[in-house]
C-alpha cells in the first residue's frame, strides 16, 4: 500500500495573520435553466487564531462557502486561498492531502461511518495516512467530551448528541490548523452545545487553531471573536466581538429590507 | 490496511446484503464445481467404459461390417493355426431375451473365454469356472432378476448354469458372460473382435484375416486411451462454455448490484474522502469488498457444488454407472473459488472506479442518485452500431465457410452471437427506456403500474441487467428449443430417405437371399424386395407394421440382422432428447442466475426506495399497489427479456442449422411462445419476496427524517 503524500505545511501569506482569504468566489449548480448561484462573488478574510462565525438566513450559501473552505467542493470561479494554497489550483492528491492533514471538519449530523466503532472512526483519519495518533491528546478529547466510556459501540448505538461529540474528536484529533464546522450544535441539547462549544473556543484559545462555524443561533454566535454576515451568495458585513444583542439586530436589518444595502 | 478492515468490516456488518450482492455468483461457482466435479468422476466411469481392450492382448482383429458368424469363426481357426499364437478369444457380443426367475427380459450378453489372460475374470479367481453351460452374472443383475450361483436362466432357449456372479460391467444393463460355444449357439450374437496372445506377426495375421483391420495390442489401447481423452476434453469443452456463460451473466448481475448498493452508501465513501482518503484508498475498498463478496460467494457457491455433485455421483453409483469412489478434485474446488473472487472483482471494477471519483460533498448530502447519471449516449450507440455491424457480417459469412469447415462456421456463428450480447449489454439501458416509454399508455389508468414504468425508465441500467441476463438465458434455450426442432426433423428425413422402407437386411449377411425374399414374400403380412444391396420389407397392405415384425422375425434364421426405421429413429429421438435434456439443464444455470438476478435487483431497489413507495402509499396507493408495482417492473423487465431473447436466440437456432447444413423447416413457434411466457410468469413469481416487503413499508416512514 502506497503511502499517500503528505501536505506540505502552509505558508501564511493569504495576508498578514489572515488564515483563509476567498477572493470573488462563485459556485453555480446545474446547467441551464435551473442553474442556482449558491455563491455570488463572495469575498471574505477569516483571520488566523480566530473564532469566526458564519451567519446568514437560510439558502445564502454558508454551506457552500464552508466546502470551498474546506477544500471538500471546488468553485465554479475566483480564488479560495488557505494560508498561500489556491485550493482551485490543487490537483486532487494534493487537496486530499490537506484536507487530511490540516483541516478537521464537523457537520450537522456527525456523519461517522456506520460500520466502525466511535474508536476507529476517530482514529480513522491517522489510519488513511498510515499514522498512529496521539495517544494522549486523543485521551484528553475523549474525557474532555465524555465519550471515553463510549469508544467501542456503533454508532448506531450512541445519542445523536454522542456521535457529533465523536465527530468532533476526530476532526480534533490531527490538530489541524483550521477547524471548520456546519451547524456543529444543531443536533444537540443546550448543555452538550455549550460543552461543545467551549471547547472550539479552546481550540482557539488554548492551542492557536483556527475556527469557522456555521450556526444560526445568536447565542452560540456570542462565543465567537467575530461573525460574518451573507446574503444572497455575498458578504454582507461583520460583527466584531459580537453579543447575543448585535448579532440578532444586524440579522434584522439583513432580512428586512430586500435589496437594499447590497 | 485500513482499506481492508474497512471493506471487510462492511461485509460482516451487513452479511445478508454482501450475500444477496453474491447470490449470482455464488450459483455460477457452485454450476462451475458441480461441472468439474462431475467431468472428474465421469472421467473413472469413460475409462472403463471405453478401455476395452484386455492388457494382455498382442493383437486385435476387428471384422469389417457384418461378417457371417462362420467366416469370423474360419479367421479365428487360421490366426490360432499361425506360428507364435499362444491364445485366441473371439468376443461376441448381442441383446438377448433371457428368461430368470420366470421374467423374460433383454440381456446383454458377451462372450468370455472363462479363463486365461483374455478373460474378464482374470482378476476374481473366486468367481467361475465359465464353462460352456454356464453364465457369469453381474452382481446388480443378479440382484434384479433375483438369482444366484446355481440357479438356472434360459437365454435364447438354451438353459444356462449360473456359474457365478462377479466382475462384470454393468452400465446400468442387465448382463452376462457366456462361453464362446454358447453364444454361438444362441445366436443374435455376431463376433464383434477377436483378441490374439502371442508373439506373432502382424502381416501374417493380415494374410489370414481378409479385410478384417488388424491391429497391435498397445496401439489399440493406445487409440482407446486417445477416444476417451477426446471424449473427455469435448465434455470438459462443453461444460465450460456452459459455466462461463452462467459465470458472465453472473458478472453481469453483480455488477448492477454492487452499482445499487454502492449509489446507496455514496455517503459514507465521500465521508472517507472528507477525512482524508485518496480516491485510490477508496477505490480499493470497494475492490477489497468485492473480493470479500467474492470469497463469501464463492465458498458458499463450492460448497453447495460439492454437495450436489457427490449427490449426482451418488445417484450414478446406484445406477451402476459409475464404481469408483467419489473424486473430489481439491485444487479444481480452490480454482472455482479463485473464480468466483475474480468474478466478483471484475464485476465491481466499474463501480470500484466511480467510487474513487466520488465527491467529498457527498458525504453532506449534496448529492443525488448515482443511478440517475447520464450515460454516454453517443459513444455507447456507436460503439453497438460497429458491434451490431461486425456481428451481422459474421454470422453472413458463417453459413458459406461452413460449407468447407463447419468447426470454423459454427466458431463464426457463436462469434457473431457473442458481439450480439456485448451489443445488448451497450445498449440494454436504452432498449428498457424505449420499451418504458411504448408501455406508459398502458399504464396511464394505474398508480402503481405508472411508478412501475418511471422507475424502469428511471433506473434503466439495473432494468436493463435483469433485461441482459434474461434475454441470455431465454435466448439460449430458444436457439435449443429451435436447433432441437430441426435436427428432429433432419433426421426422420434421412432415415425416411436411406431407408425407403419399414425394414432392411443387407443382402451380404444372409447365405441365400433370393431363398429369403421368397420366404418371407410368401408371408401374407410381408412385402419383400430386392432393391440395390439390400432387402426392403413392407407390411403388405393392409396389415399393421406390428404384424410386419412378427412376421419377419418367425421367418428370418436366427442371428441375422434386421434394421427397423421405427428403431433407428426412436434411437435417434432418444439421443436427440437426452441431448435436449442436458442441454436445457445447462442454460437452465444461465436461467436461474437470471432470475436471481430479477430477485436481487427488485430486493435492493425496493430496500433502496422505502422512503419513496412509504410517501406514495401516504399519498393514498394501496399496499396491494405498491406489491403490483414491483410485480409490473419483474414483468416489465422480464418481458423485453424474452421477447429479445426468444427472437435472437430463434435467430440464432436457424443459423446454427444452416451452418450444420440441415432444413431449419417450420420453427417450434409454440413452444417458444410458452418458453417466453413462462419466463415472464416465473420472474413475476421470483419477485414475490420483494413484493412482500414493498407491501410491509409503513407509510409514516415517509414522512420521518433521513
Ligand atoms: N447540490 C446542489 N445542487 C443544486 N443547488 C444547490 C446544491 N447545494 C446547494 N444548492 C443551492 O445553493 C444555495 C445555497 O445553499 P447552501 O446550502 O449553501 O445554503 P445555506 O446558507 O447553508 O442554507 P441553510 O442555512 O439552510 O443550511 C441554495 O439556494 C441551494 O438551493
Ligand atoms: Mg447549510
């Protein structure tokens, strides 16, 4: 078995302390007469060691944007650059390999492979690079999260809440340089997101990571350093340092008037 | 590594799904060991049929033609009288009525010299002497008849001593050995060979043997041992064009449902790319799951090969065809698993490669059925058109090559067949959709029939190979079914032709011919005649053909030949029908993993649209709805099968006539319309385990969350 090639480690020059940077970004789905512009020239700078959220009323296009990022989708048009990397330009070998090694993922539903064990879907993205993980950071996620007594079910036989808390490990687990996740809290109750979510905001804090989260809800939007606005496949603005108050009024002025400020 | 573990944990977690993934191959393995398994034993059973010539015997001397008993009887006098002759056995051979235990049936009886190197009994001291008088029996013929040593039987009104009972070839016959003398005098018993121990010269036999062929000791051994290794590769040659056929389709079907079940977990293998797996990785793991299924498959498939096979032999044995112990050929069983693995890997590759080309974003849901991808349209048509083309050209010029080599023609025509089916497996999604959209008229005034016929249109290629196979299958027993009618036909002409009448006797085996013919003209039941070299009889108007064989056989001297056209041609029917039989019972295998496949492909696709037949029985269709639309799909499915399948293969039956030179005359269109509707109604019925579960599908399912 061949090993597969390793990313090489990231220049940080999408900008001074700019992590990711998207330049006149488009994706369009379909052909023809149903063709959707899910991304319309989006144009944003996610700063590195920072906790950024993505917001935006439904159908603007924060998950198509959160796969560019990640290097899961390719743009129909314009730059996504993480550190000095123009993803669009990469092959796939190579945008395999930094999906792999520098980005940690967590989607709405935990997405885990149904046939593995929590374990082994933790370990999964070591065991694809041929590597053994780190024993003790795995150990701290897990009781961190409190799946330690967990590891060996299905998930099939875990809560909704305990797959996404696994997930989360695993996305974790490479320390990846960018941790980017779509509506991580959704599937959980107040006290598993909060415990979540603390812990992404350790991910920043303490361990220099960089993060980028979806979510719709103002309260968890409160935790991160800064939230940046879409509508309709754009930017739409920023939120410094914001509160549960400020996000949910520049929400308002987003919905209210159509067309207008855009 | 990791690939591995994956792949095989996939196959255990789910293993009723790898096994229904299987279930095609795993019938064509088990026809594949059943035929090796089978071609061994009957390998024991040709050699001691067909090695007739005792190691013992320097030279044999075969009569040419029918030979009056006393001429072959003077040949045998000279070659004894010739200097180095040690011992000469003259075989007879003939159907005898025997009566024993107060039943009288037909016996095969030959003669046995009753002891020396030259006697079958050679090697069972404790059975005999054969003496004249005497009779050795078979064990099982003694068994039948219900005698035993010194019981008497009366064979062609001679009273015989049962002498012994032993090592006798049976086949399944009732037999017996008899002295020389004895056969002589019971007559119907012509010399067929006589064995010669000696050390002698072969031209001095020659110059007393006349136009009998004379022949050294090993050299004839030497020919026995080359028909049955001939024999044997035509079997073994047979039966593997038979097992690759179910083999294909097999491939066939696997690779349609590692399609279906593969576009169902596209989620889970984009995950695996989302956390990093190259598109090989991927790949791999469907090949490494493949050859697990194939493994499964194939040791399943052997297995059940074994059991049915020492079942077959068994029931051989106990028909007294077959006296060796079972062969159970281990490294022959190995191969059929290893083929089944590579089966099943060859299968996947298709699937095994979209896989690896598999989005990330899959994994989140932002893709849709892989099924419903567009398939090159252009290319495929192009590529059928030169394939349909070449395959047209081949089977024109098979029939005038046959004329000059009829192997080469009939190697031409099954050519010409094979790029016929590489055509149907191009094009097959495109005949379902064209065949979808001609019935949809039909089904305007039914739910369920309408769902049936969007669901073939829109999954066309899973249709379309259930289609393929089937038409396979049909179109193979359609050819037989033709072929069948026509060679039936060819041979009641011929024999209608060489003969010319109810009966014959050629004229060079009776002493007095005209004598003959008078007597038996003078017989009011006879109409006797001389015409060229041989003896025609009639019935004489007005009498039954019956009376006819009364009446020549009170007339004619006991041992002489009479050849009845009634018996030649039942002869002929017979093996035509026993052909037919084994025949039909090799595309039978084709036909059964057809119909597995109709099950599998239903089973999967309604496993995989459960949240779509659960929204539209909420919508108000009845389960008895959603039960018939599956039922419409098999028969929608099987329907374009048989008919393509009974056209071309009929096709195909008339050219492999006219490539054998025989009247193709008027096609069994009966019977082929019964092959195509039994068809039909059995794929229906083999989707009745689908239907079940479409009817179980609860319609709140529809309306609850992914
Ligand atoms: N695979 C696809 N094919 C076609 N259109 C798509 C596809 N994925 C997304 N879209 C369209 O692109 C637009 C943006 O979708 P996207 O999923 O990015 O929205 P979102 O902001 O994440 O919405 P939500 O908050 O509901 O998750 C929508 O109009 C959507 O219909
Ligand atoms: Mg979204």
């Amino acid at each position: 078995m061949s090993q597969p090639p390793v990313a090489p480690p990231l220049p940080t020059v999408a900008g001074p302390g700019l992590a990711a940077r998207a330049v006149d970004l488009v994706r369009e789905y379909g052909t023809g007469s149903s063709r959707v512009r899910a991304l319309d020239g989006l144009s944003v700078d996610l700063v590195e060691r920072r906790f950024t959220a993505v917001m935006g009323a439904s159908g603007s296009g924060k998950s198509t944007f959160l796969h560019c990022l990640a290097g899961l989708d390719r743009a129909t048009s314009g730059q996504m650059l993480l550190g000095g990397t123009d993803l669009g330009a990469l092959d796939d070998a190579a945008l395999t390999a930094i999906r792999r090694d520098r980005l940690g993922f967590v989607f709405q539903d935990g997405n885990l492979l149904p046939h593995l064990t929590a374990g082994e879907n933790i370990d999964l993205a070591a065991s694809l690079a041929g590597r053994r993980a780190d024993r003790a950071w795995r150990r701290e996620l897990v009781e961190r999260l409190g799946v330690a007594d967990r590891l060996r079910h299905l998930p099939s036989q875990l809560s909704g809440g305990q797959r996404q808390r696994v997930a989360v490990v695993r996305a974790l687990l490479g320390r990846p340089d960018l941790v980017v996740a779509d509506e991580p809290t959704g599937a959980l109750d107040s006290e598993a997101g909060a415990a979540l979510l603390a812990l992404l905001r350790a991910c920043v804090d303490e361990f220099g990571q960089t993060v980028v989260m979806v979510t719709h809800d103002p309260s968890a939007a409160a935790v991160t350093d800064e939230v940046v606005l879409l509508r309709d496949g754009r930017a739409a603005g920023r939120v410094d340092r914001p509160t549960r108050r400020t996000v949910l009024e520049r929400l308002g002025e987003l919905a209210a008037p159509a067309g207008v400020g855009a | 590594m990791i690939v591995a573990r994956t792949a095989l944990r996939s196959v255990l977690r789910r293993p009723r799904q790898a096994l229904l993934v299987g279930v095609a191959i795993t019938a064509a393995t088990a026809f594949a060991a059943v035929a090796l398994l089978v071609a061994a034993n009957a390998r024991v059973a040709l050699v001691a049929f067909g090695m007739v010539t005792p190691p013992a015997a320097d030279v044999v001397v075969v009569p040419r033609g029918d030979v009056a008993q006393g001429a072959a009887l003077e040949v045998a006098e000279g070659v004894r009288a010739l200097p180095g002759v040690v011992d000469v056995a003259v075989e007879h051979l003939g159907d005898v009525e025997v009566e024993a235990g107060g039943v009288t049936t037909t016996w095969k009886l030959t003669s046995d010299p009753g002891g020396g190197p030259l006697s079958a009994l050679r090697d069972a001291p404790d059975v005999g002497p054969l003496e004249p008088g005497g009779i050795v029996l078979g064990r099982r013929t003694a068994e039948r008849v219900g005698v035993d040593v010194g019981d008497t039987v009366v064979a062609g009104g001679h009273e015989l001593v049962v002498a012994g009972v032993g090592p006798v070839r049976e086949f399944g016959q009732d037999v017996g050995l008899v002295h020389p003398s004895d056969a002589v005098a019971i007559g119907g018993m012509p010399p067929v060979q006589m064995f010669v121990v000696g050390d002698v010269d072969l031209a001095a036999v020659r110059a007393v043997a006349g136009d009998a062929a004379v022949t050294s000791g090993p050299e004839q051994r030497d020919r026995e041992a080359r028909s049955v290794g001939d024999t044997l590769a035509g079997v073994l040659g047979g039966l593997s064009v038979f097992v690759a056929l179910a083999v294909v389709s097999a491939v066939v079907i696997v690779s349609s449902t590692f399609r279906i079940v593969l576009a169902r977990r596209a989620a889970e293998l984009a995950l695996l790319r989302c956390v990093g797996a190259t598109g090989r990785q991927v790949h791999r793991s469907v090949l490494a799951e493949a050859a697990c299924v194939g493994l499964l498959g194939g040791l399943v498939g052997t297995g059940a090969g074994l059991g049915v096979a020492a079942g077959l032999v068994a029931a051989a044995r106990a028909a007294d065809l077959v006296s060796a112990p079972f062969v159970a050929a281990p490294g022959g069983l190995v191969a059929c698993v290893a083929l089944s693995v590579v089966a099943t890997v060859a299968a996947a590759l298709p699937s095994a490669r979209a896989a690896g080309r598999t989005a990330p974003v899959v994994a989140l849901g932002a893709a849709r059925s892989s099924d419903a991808r567009p398939v090159r349209v252009g290319a495929r048509l192009v590529a059928a058109g030169a394939l349909t083309l070449t395959a047209v050209a081949t089977g024109a010029v098979a029939v005038p090559v046959a004329r000059t080599d009829q192997l080469t023609g009939l190697a031409l025509a099954a050519l010409s067949g094979t790029l016929v089916f590489a055509v149907l497996v191009a094009v097959g999604p495109f005949l379902v959709r064209w065949a979808a959209r001609a019935v949809r008229p039909l089904a305007a005034r039914s739910a369920a029939l309408r769902l049936a016929v969007s669901n073939a249109h829109r999954s066309s290629r899973r249709t379309a190979a259930m289609t393929t196979v089937l038409t396979l299958g049909v179109g193979l027993a359609a050819a037989l079914l033709v072929a069948v009618a026509g060679v039936t036909a060819d041979a009641r002409e011929s024999v209608v032709r060489t003969f010319g009448a109810d009966a014959l006797i050629p004229v060079d085996v009776v002493a007095d011919p005209d004598a003959l013919v008078a007597a038996l003209a003078a017989h009011p039941a006879v109409d006797a005649r001389v015409v060229g070299t041989d003896i025609l009889l009639d019935p004489a108007p007005g009498t039954d053909p019956a009376a006819l064989r009364d009446a020549v056989l009170d007339t004619v001297p006991a041992g002489t030949s009479v050849y009845w056209a009634g018996d030649v041609l039942a002869g002929i029917e017979q093996t035509v029908a026993v052909g037919q039989l084994v025949g039909a019972a090799m595309i039978g295998v084709t036909l059964v993993v057809a119909m597995v496949g109709v099950v599998v492909t239903l089973a999967l696709s309604v496993a995989e649209r459960r949240q779509e037949i659960a929204l539209v029985r909420a919508l108000g269709v009845s389960r008895a709805g959603a039960r018939r639309s599956v039922a419409a799909e098999a028969g929608l499915a099987s329907a374009v099968g048989a008919t393509l399948g009974v056209v071309l293969g009929g096709a195909y039956g008339v050219l492999a006539l006219r490539v054998l030179d025989m009247p193709a005359g008027q096609p069994p269109l009966v019977r082929l319309a019964l092959l195509g509707a039994g068809v039909v109604g059995a794929a229906v019925l083999a989707a009745a385990v689908p239907m079940r579960s479409a009817g179980r599908v609860e319609p709140a399912i529809g309306l609850a969350a992914r």
